[in-house]
C-alpha cells in the first residue's frame, strides 16, 4: 500500500510538472524540451514503477500535452485520436498484434505437450562424457530450439532442467545463466518469434517517414542479425563456457542443492508433438512469404526469394503461417492430454494480452515522438562534429544503460527506435550502410537489460524457474554479460565503424571468446 501511494504521487506529480512545461510559453518554446521530455518521462515512470505500458502512456501523454499547449482534455482527446486509435490500424500493425496473440497461444500448447521433456531425458540418457556438459548443451540446445518465445523458453526449459541440474549437481545459478542467456538472445535474432512482430512493427513506424530507405522492414531485420553483436556474442560465449566448464566470480561459490531423485514418468509424451508443429510453423510462413505475391513460382532463384521478402507480405505471411502453426500443435496434441488443450490455447492468448497492450502504447509513444521531431532534433544537436558511424556503438551504450535502469527489453526498444532511427538518418543524410547495424544496436542494448538488470521479467522468470533468487542470478550472470558487452563494443561496433565487415568482427569477437575461456581454463580437468 505504502508503494502504492508513492507511486502515484509520483505519477501526479510528473503529470502537474509536464502540464507546467507545456504551458509556460518559455518553456514550452524550448527545441530541447519539447524532443527530449517525453523520453525522460517514460524513464523515470519505468525506473519508479518498473511499469514498461505506464513510462510509455506517461511519456505519450507528456508529449502530446506540449502538442496542445498544456491542455489537459484537449491532450487527452489528441492522444487517443490522433496517436493510440491510429496505431491500431494497418496491415503490419494489426498483423503483429494477431501474430503476437495466435503466438503465444502456440508457445504454451507446445510447452504443455511435453515433447520437449522426453527430448531432454532421451539425450540425457546417454552415458557418454560429462554428464553435467551433457545436460547444460542440453539445454543450451533446446534453447536454440525454442526459438519463438523469450519467457515460454525459460519457463519450460528451467522447469525440465531443475530437477535434471540437482540430480547432477549443477548449480542453479548456473542453470539460471544458461536458460536466460539463451531465452532472449535467441528470440532477438529468429525471424519467427513473438518479439519479430515487435521489431518489425516498430522498424516500419521509424523508417516510415524516409523516402531513401526502399527495404522493407524484415529485409532490413535480416540485414541487422550480422550486427546485432551483444546477442551474438552471448550465445557464442554461452557455448566456450560450456564446452570449458568455466564459473567467473560469483558463479564459483554458487550454492548446490542436494541430490534429489528424478521420478520416472509413466507416460512418455512423443518428441514430434513438439518438433513437427515448430517445424510446420517455420515452413508454413517461408511458404506464404514466397507465394503470397510471387506469381512464377518454379523455379526458386535468390531475386524472386528477395523480391518476395521485399514486399508487403510480412503481416499476412506470419499471422497465416502462426494459425497453421497453431493448428499443427493442437492436431499433435497427446490425445490423452485433450481436455487441458482449450485452457491451454486460452492462457497462451491471455498471457500474451499485457505484451500486445505494450507493443500499442509503442506505436503510439513512437507516433508522438515522431510528430515532436525528436529524431531531427537529436541529429542536429549532434551535428556534423558527431562521426555518422559512431552513432551505433553509441546507440547499444545507451541501449544497455537504459534496459539495465528499466529492466525491460520491449520498453527499451520503443523508448529507443523512434529516436535512433530517425537520428541516425538524419545524420547519415542519404548514406544509410550502416542502418542495420543502428537497428541491431537497439536490439543488442535491449537485451543486456534482460540479463542483467534485478527489474527484468526474464531475470525474475529465468530464476525462479531454476529454482534460485533473483539476486543471486543477477550477480552470477552479470560477469559473463559484461564480458559479451566488452566484446561486442571493443570488436564489433568500434570496428564495424571503421569499415570492417560484420562477419569479421564476429570471426574476431568468437576468436577472442574462445581463446579467454581456453586461457582461464587451461591446466584444469574439463571432462
């Protein structure tokens, strides 16, 4: 209750603070003000509330009021007519928001079928080399697999390998580390995931109002997973520190439960319930994103597969394609796990519904910013003393200090895409080479947050799922995560600013990785 009240002083008082400014004509004048309040808005209430969906509507609302000159019903009225209703109209819009929802529904019914338990047992199973190397790849591996959602991965895969980690005395920190490194920064870089409809939707929104940027939003998707370094390199890393068995710091003195004894289970679920409708998901949608308006189908060549991911078929290709997805699972539901299908579709939808509310109040926190002129403003305020190719490695430092104070991914991308992008065109001036690599930069310090930051909803899922505290995941993860940030500043975005390929810096990031876990590791009995 004393919380309660706290917060909403605080939420009244930045409201009267925000009307003040927007009705004082000095400062309401004011360039700098006008750009940057809605974004310190939206911070301050997330840092305070640790509320994603309220920093986005406080800091909408704070904009559109220097929109209408501190009228408070008149911003009211602006904001839902002119910024939230208009954000849930067009294709790529309602298209993620389907998408989200129908996505969600099949992460769940996956996640309940128990394919991907008899998986984890059957590898486990085997007696060959280190068991506990055997059962963290495992895990790593069935992370890699279940690729379309950040939380339902570490939901299932900290549930399954809970009891597997204290059967072999795994420590659960380290257990933690594996399924949170992997959850997120796996769902960052598929193409088919509940975050995509995010990305792609929020992509579109910023490039939207720039004649000079002819992809389309998943090409340009495409062309940022080479940059998108922080997530890269995590996974990367994730697999040295496996394959050495090496614990940093902290991890070296996490604590280790008790042997427990694994109930063996009566009914083994069969592993195609949950391989086959992942596989028909992803087939289904590369299908439609072909043919939907590909009109010479035969045969298949690299202009006709890039023409098809150029055009407008995105939101129609992965709601259609998430349907047969969604379909497909339900048809290979265990039949004798029938009567929980329905609850399981319902909640899928439901948990998504607070994620959906979110991405809406990203499109219309981005519409205000948009209408504000904030991106020209931060690109002028640059100027030309500011390199144009120093403004990704710049993005992903902010990216990570603002998901870190946050503790929220998707609420870091929206404060941050309508800012970047246009920022950064703005600067480029024509010359936009180094737009996915901005892109990836958002997303790469989007995600540190979700490894690192005590408010994140992974951090606090990944660890009770494992069965620890969230401080103790925090404080054991965060060496490895500033080993990967380190890395991805260091050899991806200073020398993607010099001119080098991608490819090169993650040849470069990978070498050094694996050479400093060998180094630390060297002498040990790994096996």
């Amino acid at each position: 209750m004393q919380k309660f009240k706290f917060n909403l002083v605080a939420l009244v008082g930045i409201l009267l603070l925000s009307l003040i400014m927007a009705g004082y004509g000095p400062l309401a004048e004011s360039a700098s003000l006008r750009a940057l309040w809605p974004a310190v808005v939206a911070l301050v209430v997330i840092v305070v509330t640790h509320q994603a969906i309220l920093g986005l509507f406080f800091g909408a609302l704070a904009g559109v009021m220097f929109l209408t000159g501190g009228q408070v019903f008149g911003s009211v009225v602006s904001l839902t007519e002119d910024h939230f209703f208009p954000a849930l109209s067009g294709p790529w819009h309602v298209g993620a928001i389907l998408f989200t929802l129908i996505l969600g529904a099949f992460a769940l019914v996956i996640e309940k079928s128990g394919g991907f338990e008899t998986l984890a047992h059957r590898i486990l199973a085997k007696k060959n080399g280190n068991p506990k190397r055997r059962l963290e790849g495992t895990i790593a591996g069935l992370g890699f697999l279940c690729f379309f959602d950040g939380l339902a991965n570490t939901l299932l895969l900290g549930r399954i390998a809970q009891p597997l980690a204290d059967r072999l005395r795994v420590p659960r920190a380290r257990l933690a580390y594996i399924v949170d490194s992997t959850a997120s920064s796996v769902a960052c870089v598929a193409f088919i995931s509940t975050w995509i409809a995010t990305q792609l939707s929020l992509i579109e929104q910023s490039i939207k109002p720039y004649g000079q940027v002819t992809d389309s939003p998943y090409v340009l998707f495409f062309q940022s997973i080479p940059y998108n370094f922080y997530c890269l390199f995590t996974l990367i890393f994730l697999v040295f520190v496996i394959a050495r068995q090496w614990n940093i710091g902290p991890m070296k003195q996490a604590s280790v439960r008790g042997v427990e004894v694994v109930p063996k289970t009566k009914e083994v679920t069969p592993i195609r319930t949950a391989l086959l409708p992942i596989l028909i998901l992803s087939v289904a949608i590369l299908t439609l994103f072909y043919t939907w308006e590909t009109v010479d189908l035969w045969p298949v060549t690299t202009d006709k597969l890039s023409t098809a991911f150029s055009g407008n078929a995105g939101p129609y290709a992965l709601t259609v394609g998430a349907l047969i997805g969604l379909l497909a699972a339900c048809v290979f539901f265990p039949k004798k796990k029938r009567k929980a299908l329905p609850e399981a579709v319902q909640s899928g939808v439901a948990s998504m519904l607070m994620p959906v509310l979110l991405l809406i109040l990203a499109w219309t926190f981005g519409s205000v910013i948009a209408e504000l002129g904030t991106g020209a403003w931060v690109a002028a305020a640059l100027g030309n003393s500011f390199p144009v190719h120093y403004l990704p490695v710049a993005i992903f430092v902010v990216g990570a200090l603002v998901s870190f104070i946050t503790g929220s991914s998707w609420g870091t991308m929206a404060l941050l895409m309508p800012i970047a992008i246009p920022s950064y065109l703005d600067l480029a001036v024509g010359d936009v080479d180094l737009l996915p690599a901005a892109i990836a930069a958002v997303f790469s310090g989007a995600v540190f947050g979700d490894h690192c930051s005590p408010f994140s909803d992974t951090t606090i899922v990944a660890a009770f799922a494992c069965g620890t505290t969230p401080q103790e995941h925090v404080m054991t993860q965060l060496p490895y995560a500033l080993i990967a940030t380190v890395t991805a500043v260091v050899l991806g975005y200073l020398p993607i600013a010099h001119g080098l390929h991608p490819v090169f810096a993650l040849v470069a990031g990978a070498v050094f990785l694996g050479g400093l876990t060998y180094l630390a590791t060297r002498g040990r009995n790994n096996h």
